[in-house]
C-alpha cells in the first residue's frame, strides 16, 4: 500500500514538473513571439514615416541629413518620350505585317 502512495506521489511530482516545464516552454515562445512583433511593428512604422517622408519631398535620415529631395525643374523629356510633333514616335512596326505595335487590329 505504502508502495503504490509513493508511486501516485512520483507521478503527481513527475506531471507537475513536465506541466512547469511546457509552461515555461509557452511563456518563452509567447515573449520571444512578442518580441518579434513588436520589432516588426517597430520596423514597419519607421519603414511608412520614411515612404511617407519621401512622399511628401524630403526625407531626413535620423542623423539629420536629408536623403530625397525633390529637383528645382521637371527632367527634360528623353528619347523614350515622343513629342506632340512626331505622334507615331515610339510605335514600332512590326515588320511584314503592317501592324503597328499598340494599336488595334484591323477588322477583316
């Protein structure tokens, strides 16, 4: 009888002991899944304050130097670009079928 308390006791104490050990097992995971969040929290807001930032026409870095400016003129328009002058600039035939790069196909 004596044997069979001692053998329930080292059960209980057995149970508890791997209990305490899952919950602790919980609670780091728990914190270290909090954690995790809260630095991607933290990187998220820097990372929308700096879009934002840049958005807006400056962005200073931390350290106080700006990053993103916005240019005193608008850029002169490029050879991609084409001019009021030339409305066909830019469309490329396809060769042999008489079809124009970006406009419809005929109706047969």
């Amino acid at each position: 009888m004596l044997a069979r308390i001692a053998l329930l006791a080292l059960s209980i104490v057995a149970t508890l002991a791997v209990d305490q050990a899952t919950y602790d097992a919980l609670v780091y995971h728990y914190q270290y899944a909090a954690a995790a969040y809260a630095a991607t929290y933290d990187a998220l807001v820097y990372h929308y304050q700096y879009a934002a930032a840049a958005y807006a026409g400056t962005c200073a870095h931390p350290n106080g130097q700006t990053l993103v400016s916005t240019p005193e003129s608008p850029p002169e328009p490029g050879p991609q670009s084409p001019s009021p002058a030339e409305p066909d600039a830019g469309l490329v035939r396809a060769e042999g079928s008489g079809l124009v790069a970006g406009e419809p196909e005929p109706e047969a």
